[in-house]
C-alpha cells in the first residue's frame, strides 16, 4: 500500500506543497555550499596527497579546477608553500601517532595557478578502514585574512542554518550536556507533538515518561563517556499511535576539540525503504546546515563531514538492520519448523519467549501452556534448579552462552528425558539479551548405550566361560583383551599382561614380530591352524588364529583360541603304545608259527634224505634255505621290529650250515662294539643270499681231497661291512660274474636274490682258491653304536 493512501486530495495537494518546498531549500543550501567560500577536499594518505574529490568552487581559491586535482595532474603537496610544508607533514603525524579522528591545521600558505600566495584555514577528519589504518582525509579550507574577521552575523547564520534543519523530515535535537535542549527542527516537534517553545529548554524528564527520559539520559551520557556515535532504537506514541524510531547519536565539540553538546537525528522506522530515503534526506540536509553553522557559530565543530559519514554509516545500518530482520524472521521461522531440535527463547528473566514445536513434542507442553513460564519452573530437576538459575542468570549478565553438555531434564509428566544442550546469546530489538537453548533428544542414543554395555557385559561373560584360553592381539602383537581361562593358565591378573607381547607372556620367548611362528598364517583372511608346545602354559596346545581387518582390509589385530590338546595326546600315544605292543605281539606270535612251520618242513625233508640217498644235495640244499629263513623269523619273533641284527642272523646261518654240512666253518670279525641292522623287509633275501654263499663254498669244499677249511670274514668297507666267504677250489676258465658267463643253477639264483640298493656281490678266484665277497651299506644296512 502507498504510503500517502491514508491522505485525503486537501492534504496530498499540502505535502506536496511541502515537499517542494523542502527540495527548494535543499538545491538553495547546496547552491550556498558550493558557490560559499569553504572548498571540501577528500585526500589519499599517501605522501603527495592527490585528490579524490574537490567541490567545484576549488577554482575561485586555487585557481585550479576540480578535474586537474582529481586526475593527478596536481598534487596537493605540490601547491603548498614549501615554509609550510613541514609543519603541515608534522601535524598530520601527530594526528596519527594520537590517533585523532579530527584535527585542526595551523594556519598555511598555498601557492594559487597565477602564483599568488593565499593563507589557508585547514580542518580534516581521518577516515580508517576495519584495521584501523589511515584510508583518506576529508576535509574542508577556506581563505582567512589575518587580522580581518570574515564571520557573518551570527542572527543571519542561525536563520539559515535553522532553515536548513527544518527542510528535512528526519528528527534533529541538540542537547546540552545538562540534558538541555537547545535547539530541534520542525520535524522534532511534530514527533512529540510539541511546538519549538515548549520543547527548548527543557529536559527529557519534562517532556516524557520517568523511564523513557532515564533511558535518553542514559544514551546521551554514554555517546559523551565513549566519545563516539552510537545507534539506538527508540518508540514515541504521539496521537495514542506508537512510532519507532532509528537514532544516531554522537558528540559536538568546539573548535577546540571539547563536547559540548549531543545531537541525535531520529528518522520512523517503518518501511526500510523509506528509512533510507529519508535518513539520506536528513543528513544531506544536516551536512549542508553544519558546514553553514561552522562557518558562522564559534560553538561548531566539523559537522559537515561528520554528517556525511554519518549519513554512509547510517544508510549501511539500515540495511544491515533490515537485513538482521529479514534473516531473523527466517531464522524463527527455520527453528518453527526444524521436527527433532526442540529450541527455545528465553528473556533475561528466564521466561519463556519462544517454544516451538520439537520442544511440544520433546517436553509436552504446548507453546500456549510454555509461553511466560520460567525455565526451572518447566523442564529442570529439582536437584539441579538453583544452580541453573545461578549459570544462566550470570551468562545473560555477561553475554556468553553457556557451554553444551549433556543433560537429563524432565518433561511435563516428570519423566527423565536426556538431552544435548546448547545455548546461544542473543540482543533483541531493545537492547535486552535472550538466551536461545537448542535441544536435541539423545533417549535413543541413551537406550543404544544401554543395550551396548549390556551387549559388552554378556559377551565378556561369554568370552570368560570359554574353557579354552583367548587373547585378542593388536597388529603389534600386543594383548588387547585376555579371558579367564588364560589368566587363570598364567596365574596373572589382566592388568599384568594387557599391553604386553604374546610371545614374551604365552610362548616365554623374547622374539620379534616377524619371528612370531603365526605371523605368515595370520595373514591369511581364513582361520588358520597350528599345533604348538607353549613353555609357559605348560602344556600342547592347538591353537586357531582368525585374523581381524578394518573396513580397508588392513590388518588390525588376530584372535587366538588355545585347546589344550595335552590330555589328547597322552591318550593318543598310551594307545599308539598299546597297538604297538599288540602289534609286537601278533608279529611275534606270527614269526613263531612260520618258524614252527618251517621247522615241521624240515623234519619232513630231512626224513626224505634218508629214503632218497641219490637226492641228498638237492634236500640239504632246501633245507638249509629253509633253515635261513626259519633264522630271519626266530630273531624277528624274539625281537619284532623294523630292523634285525645282522651279525647275530649270520652267525646262526653259519652255525646251521655246519651243523648240516659237516664241514668246519670258520667265522672272524674286525668289526667290535657297533650293530648292524638290516631292515627286516630285506632279512629274508640278505639271509638266503648268505646261505647261498656258504652252501657254494660247502660243494667245492668237498670236492678237494686237502684239509683246507672255509673261512667267514667280516670286516669295514667304505661306509659299509664286507662279507667275505673263501673255499678252496678253482672257477672254470670261461667263468665271468659281471656278464654271467660260465653260471650255475645256484649262482643264477643268488644273483637274483640280491636285495638290491646296498648290497653289492662279487666272485672272483686266485691260484687255488674261490673269494666271493659281499659289501652291504645304505640302505639296506644301517650302523648303531
């Protein structure tokens, strides 16, 4: 809606008279400005001091126009007497080194296009960026004759200046620093609704509420103790209408530097775009009558350039303020509408100012029910509600929000409710700090911890009541977790061994990761298994290793179970001791009745050499092959085992080939204090091989008329023994044993009852005499101390 919709034709024809009159003045007091003796300058704080900005009537002084200075064809620097120069550098430092934000040039020469000198009266105001570091320089100079006052009269000054004050619609007071007024335009009155004579002279205290004039008299006295301007927001009801006001506020100081009076320029706000428009109104308006009121009045300061900072100032916070609102309706509307972060405001009394719905539902009061009750009163426990008072009443008087914790608070039915609590301080439109609370509900979070250490609790129960013992490592082989099955093994406490190394607690060795002996199965993703004495348990054990990776399949640590296999494996070797004396016992027994067998066979051949005289060689030849065989079967019966003593199998075969022989057989040995066995799977074929020796010797013995005997020799050869059997007779002159030339029935067969590897067999004759000799060695023949 327009804003002049509320007039009537009569009174819209009226303000526009009004306005016109006011844009009138306006163009007057700038054509006064700009056609007056006072020249404005802006200034770079650079060394030359180049311009930025010069009013156009800079020409009736300098000579020089305003282009020329703003495009850096003159220097300002340039056009100062050098006598001067000096001094003006020494000023301006000063003013730095002080930190002034105004300051007044002694009187100095400036040299003019035509080369005429002029004296100059100088006054600059210091502008500094966020950093506080010198920017520009504004200010204003004018042309003074020494010794000849150029003031105007002071009635002609007022006048004007007052014109100017009243063309604007923005609320202009000047006020002593009694509290005084001195002075106010026409829109001030219409503000209180007073006119101009019932206004100066008077007080705040004469013309509003006890607390409304403590209020203005508190921000008058604050703008003179900061000695800076300052911005407040104000509300006047005029006509039973309440008006707020934006105001700035800041001190007026002489010539010599001393506040003297405070200003305040108070401008409706209402509508943010109207606000601008008539806060840029205002202080143009302001600029123009403090330039005019410097000029003319002792009492003035630097108004005009305080004015339009001001005015900048003053347009940037409205813009920042409409902006703050614009966002803070959007924040309110935000938190309205967040469904799990219940939020709420609260005034410096801790009252309720704001509650929405994720606060209905968290603490079950509706925002009517919540609205003007205190914070204790609602959702704090009775143990806990004076020291809440106490931290929230101190973080409103300071400012700071209080830090964010967890709470348990209660809701509306007195039930326990866990929160996060977090606060945040806050200005409202009246100066006045709030407290927003934000709470988020952790119940579940709560619930899940619950069921979590509940979850902890029954998986340590589990983890104790293994009866095997288990430790968790990490990837440094150190024990993380150890369950009572293990610590009862070691006789230790967790705290004893939880940290240190498996293998310097389990295995009682001092190695290094790399050495662990499941270090390279460990790394293998499936559980891997292994069988291990642990010195310090005492005992075997299987144990199983599972591998544990994180969630980018690096190895973080292993399980490892330990099943104590001790019992197992007594049980397993006491019953392979079993099968084995069982086994000993069958082969025995077996051994016995072959023996037996073959003794019953011999008796039956022996019989047959008694009816059967012309086949005695023939019988005696089988019975002394069964003989050796019943040899090889007496000694494994007496001595089952894998292998049999051959020293002891050749002497019975000696002895029962003389026995059946009749011949004298000699048996000598170089060989002392060692065993040798044969492997009891090649005996029968090494047996029958020696008989076959000797039976050969026997033939060719009793084919010799002399009394020469046969002779059995052992001795070492290499890594064996030698069998050597030597007879007296002659081999036949084709006779050849590496080709089997000139062979018998009998050698044919010993050839091919050689056991194989380990056994080598050679016959050779000399002069009158047959040696045949037999090297036995691994593996057939195995040597035992």
């Amino acid at each position: 809606m327009d804003k002049y919709s509320r007039f009537s034709k009569s009174e819209l024809i009226a303000e526009i008279h009004r306005l016109e009159e006011t844009n009138s003045a306006l163009e007057q007091a700038q054509s006064l400005f700009f056609n007056g003796p006072v020249v404005m300058f802006k200034w770079r704080n650079c060394d030359d001091f180049p311009v930025d900005y010069v009013s156009p009537n800079v020409s009736d002084i300098f000579g020089y126009t305003a282009e020329e200075f703003c495009t850096g064809k003159v220097l300002y620097a340039d056009i100062i007497a050098m006598p001067d120069f000096e001094q003006v550098l020494i000023e301006v430092k000063k003013a730095e080194d002080e930190n002034s934000w105004a300051y007044d040039h002694s009187p100095y020469r400036i040299i003019s296009k035509d080369g005429s000198e002029h004296h100059i009266q100088d006054h600059t105001v210091v502008v500094r960026n966020s950093e506080n570091e010198i920017t520009h320089y504004y200010g204003y100079v004018r042309e003074i004759n020494p010794g000849k006052s150029t003031e105007y009269p002071a009635g002609l000054s007022e006048l004007r200046a007052q014109s100017i004050l009243d063309a604007t619609d923005a609320a202009v007071c000047i006020k002593s620093l009694d509290g005084h007024y001195l002075q106010i335009n026409r829109a001030f009155e219409g503000m209180l609704d007073l006119s101009r004579e019932e206004i100066i002279g008077k007080t705040d205290f004469d013309l509003y509420s006890s607390k409304k004039a403590r209020t203005q008299r508190a921000d008058d006295l604050r703008v003179v103790e900061k000695n800076h301007l300052i911005e407040v927001e104000e509300s006047v009801t005029r006509k039973g209408v309440k008006h707020k006001y934006l105001s700035l506020k800041y001190p007026v100081r002489n010539r010599s530097g001393q506040i003297y009076a405070v200003c305040g320029i108070s401008t409706d706000f209402v509508d943010p775009e109207e606000t601008e428009l008539s806060l840029i109104s205002a202080y143009s308006a302001h600029s123009t009558y403090s330039t005019l009121k410097l000029e003319f009045d002792e009492r003035g300061n630097d108004l005009a350039e305080l004015g339009r900072q001001i005015n900048e100032r003053l347009i940037k916070h409205s813009k920042v303020r409409n902006a703050l609102h614009k966002s803070e309706r959007r924040f309110r509307s935000l938190l309205e509408q967040v469904p799990v972060i219940a939020v709420q405001g609260y005034d410096e009394e801790r009252r309720v100012i704001f509650w929405n719905e994720a606060s209905e539902h968290l603490y079950g009061y509706t925002e009517k029910e919540a609205q003007g009750c205190k914070l204790e009163d609602l959702i704090i426990p009775d143990g806990v509600k004076n020291k809440l008072i106490e931290d929230v009443s101190y973080s409103l008087k300071i400012g700071l929000p209080m830090p964010a914790e967890e709470v348990m608070l209660i809701n509306k039915e007195g039930s326990s409710i866990p929160v996060f609590s977090s606060y945040l301080i806050e200005v409202d439109d009246s100066g006045k700090r709030v407290m927003y609370k934000i709470d988020m509900d952790l119940s579940r979070l709560y619930e899940a911890r619950k069921n979590l250490e509940r979850s902890k609790v029954e998986w340590d129960q589990i983890f104790d009541s293994v009866p095997d013992p288990i430790f968790i490592l990490d990837a440094n082989h150190r024990i993380v977790k150890a369950n009572k099955a293990l610590l009862d093994h070691l006789k230790q406490d967790a705290n004893s061994i939880i940290g240190e190394t498996c293998y310097s607690c389990v295995q009682g060795e001092f190695l290094s990761g790399s050495d662990c002996p499941y270090q390279e199965e460990s790394q293998d993703t499936r559980p891997c298994v292994m069988e291990n004495f642990l010195e310090v348990l005492g005992d075997d054990f299987l144990i199983k290793v599972t591998s544990m990776y994180d969630q980018d399949d690096m190895p973080v640590g292993s399980i490892h179970i330990a099943q104590d296999i001790s019992e197992r494996n007594r049980a397993e070797k006491e019953r392979f001791e079993h099968l084995e004396k069982q086994k000993d016992a069958l082969v025995r027994e077996v051994h016995h009745r072959i023996k037996n067998h073959l003794h019953g066979l011999m008796g039956l051949l022996k019989q047959q050499t008694t009816s059967h005289y012309g086949h005695t060689d023939n019988l005696n030849n089988a019975i002394s092959q069964i003989e050796s065989i019943v040899t090889v079967y007496g000694l494994q019966a007496g001595n089952p085992g894998s292998q049999l003593d051959f020293h002891r199998m050749l002497k019975a075969i000696v002895r029962n080939m003389a026995q059946l022989s009749l011949v004298p057989l000699s048996l000598t040995s170089d060989i002392k204090r060692k065993n040798f066995l044969v492997d009891s799977k090649k005996a029968v074929p090494l047996a029958l091989v020696t008989n076959e020796l000797l039976m050969n010797a026997v033939k060719h013995f009793h084919s010799r008329s002399d009394n020469s005997d046969i002779r059995i020799h052992l001795s070492f050869k290499d890594s064996g023994i030698c069998l050597t059997v030597s007879n007296p007779g002659k081999l036949p002159d084709e006779f050849d044993f590496d080709s089997e030339q000139g062979f018998g029935v009998g050698l044919e067969l010993l050839k091919t009852m050689l056991p194989g590897r380990g056994a080598n067999l050679s016959i050779r004759g000399h002069d009158d005499e047959v040696t045949a000799e037999l090297i036995l060695g691994p593996p057939l023949l195995s040597t035992v101390e």
